[in-house]
C-alpha cells in the first residue's frame, strides 16, 4: 500500500532538468542542475499574463528493482498541444525524454520501493522575457522536478464524497479547458475550498452554458457505469484529455465493456440512480489513478453510489493499471518504458 505519510509532492528530489528558449535560436542549454530556487524578473510575463503550462506523469519501482515511466511520451505529446493553445514553442520530444529518463536515472534512489508510490515528474514551461505588453513572450523556461509521492488523496483508495456544482465554471467551449495551465487549476480552487469545507473531497464541475452536462472533478475525469455501459463526458475542448482516462477507455474496451465518450447530463445521472442503474461512479487521473466515488450531491440531494462500496470494474481497472505500474501484472499495451536513457 502507498505510504500515507509522503504525501503528494510535499517532497522533493535533489535535481531538476532545465532548458531555455529564446526567439530565432529555439530551445537550447539543455542542463541538469541542483534543485533550487528560480530567480525571475518582476516584470517577467508569466508573473502578469499566466503564460504557462506543464504536464504530471510518474516513475514507478518495479518488482525487479527497474524504474519505469509510464506512457512519457503521450504526456509530452500532450504538454505540446498544451504549448499550441498557450502560443508556446513545442518542445522536441525525443530529446525531452531523454533527458527527463537521465534525470530519473540521476535521482533513481528517491523512487520509493512501496506499491503504490512513485516519483512524480512534473514538467513545466513558463514565459520569462520581462515585459508588460499583452503578447506572447520570445522567451522561455523549462524545468521538470520529481517529486516522491503516496496516494494523492488522503482517503488512499477509498471511496470519496464529491459536490457536484452548478455555481461556478471551470471552462467554457473555446477556452483553455483542454490545455493543462495554471489558469483551469485557479479557477477551480474556490470551489474546491468551499467543497472540502462542506465535508467533500472534490468538486464535479457542470457545462458552462446549461450547467446541467457533467464535465469533470477538479483533478481528475470522471465515469459513470450505467448497467453495463461505461460512460464518460466526450472531449469537446473543456475538459483535459486525461492520459489515465485514456487508459481506462482503452482497458474497458478490450475486456469487452461497452465504452460511451458522450454526454451524459445530471438529470440522467440522478434517473439512472433512482432506476438502480447507477452502479459505479469513479474518477481517473495520473495523481489518483482510480478513484471510486461513494456519493454525489447536487443541490442538495444525496446520490450514494452502491451502497459507498467500490464496484468491480473499478477494482479491476485499479488493479490492473497499478499492476501495470508495478510490474505486478503484464502491461497489455506497451505503456511502461525504461526510466534511464
């Protein structure tokens, strides 16, 4: 089990990869260095226009002693398609994993041994020219830090009470809702706050025009199982192209399970409790991985999610992705890699 005492990145390793660009050269001065502090300008545009994306993935210790990554370069595919609707300069993706697997491989000691924790790789890029016109930068940052984790929520793999919301937005069609930027996470944390005061541990955010289709949580895409379909909201540009949402989708399939990327409306979710055909609700991310959901509320009705137990196809997916991780289970689609150049 994951130790409950790391945390989620409270902790960090000793180095980070550093990288810079500047307009006409392109991304140079590829570096490893120290972990340390980052000295910026006051002007610097990231401080003023939040020009700024990054990505999460993890390193996990396998049963042999190995590191591995899991699915690297989909997340680097997905920090460049971040980078396209930020108007920041992609970066390469064969050089960019190599290094990060060298810095892995630097820091291999700090991958901790205990199932279900994992170095967390967090790569970001930040404008840097120090300016205060409103237009993209001509200079940039990249670092990725590692950090040591354990579950992300505090419940571990136990079932959580999520607020669904018809207050606030997190995104609209045509905004940044599908890019990962510090904006999307700016704009849920009042929610969140309020959620986790109520006694919740997240919010389910709702459509920003009705306010009735279901979107996702703050930190991770969510699935309902209805009877014996598996549905989730489909990617129409508000909501984050989960890499762990893509495997849950990829899995499900291939055991057979019908899998619906549609929209699915609170109106529906709440029939399909009363009817006894909402039979599991659970949340998907790379933080997380799995996460069964005990209970929905939505203005003030509660939905409790069979009976607060976890269903099987949710087990099922926990097991085999962190079987996956591990090493404990064969890895069905070729998503582990090495994790040193």
């Amino acid at each position: 089990m994951a130790d409950p005492d790391l945390g989620f990145g409270r902790v960090f390793t000793d180095h980070m990869l550093v990288m810079n660009y500047t307009q006409g050269i392109g991304w140079h001065d590829a570096r490893i260095e120290p972990y340390g502090p980052l000295t910026l300008d006051p002007a610097t545009l990231v401080l003023h226009y939040g020009q700024a994306v990054f990505d999460g993935f993890k390193a996990f210790r396998s049963d042999s002693g190995a590191v591995v990554l899991f699915r690297p370069r989909d997340h680097i595919t997905r920090l460049n398609r971040s980078c396209a609707r930020l108007c920041i300069p992609a970066v390469d993706q064969a050089s960019v994993l190599d290094a990060l697997k060298r810095l892995v491989h630097l820091d291999a000691d700090w991958v901790p041994r205990t199932f279900g924790c994992a170095v967390y790789i967090r790569p970001v890029i930040i404008a840097t020219e120090a300016d205060l016109v409103v237009r993209p930068s001509r200079r940039y940052r990249f670092f990725t830090i590692l950090s040591p984790v354990g579950a992300y929520y505090r419940e571990g793999f136990q079932p959580v009470r999520i607020l669904v919301s018809d207050r606030y937005v997190r995104a609209a069609r045509g905004g940044l809702g599908a890019a990962k930027t510090p904006a999307n996470y700016a704009a849920s944390l009042l929610a969140a706050e309020e959620a986790k005061a109520a006694g919740f541990t997240q919010v389910l955010g709702l459509d920003g025009t009705e306010r009735t289709s279901v979107e996702e949580v703050g930190t991770m895409n969510i699935f309902f199982r209805l009877g014996d379909e598996l549905v989730t909201p489909p990617l129409e540009g508000t909501i984050l192209p989960g890499i762990t949402r893509d495997c849950v989708i990829r899995l499900a399939s291939h055991w057979g399970i019908q899998v619906s990327e549609r929209r699915i409306s609170m109106p529906e979710v709440i029939g399909a409790h009363a009817s006894g055909k909402l039979r599991e609700v659970f949340g998907s991310g790379t933080a997380a991985v799995i996460s069964p959901v005990s209970e929905l509320v939505f203005q003030g009705k509660s939905l409790l999610i069979a009976d607060g137990r976890v269903g099987d196809w949710t087990q099922r997916l926990f097991d085999t992705l962190t079987g996956s991780q591990s090493g404990k289970r064969e890895e069905p689609c070729g998503w582990t890699l090495p994790g040193s150049a």
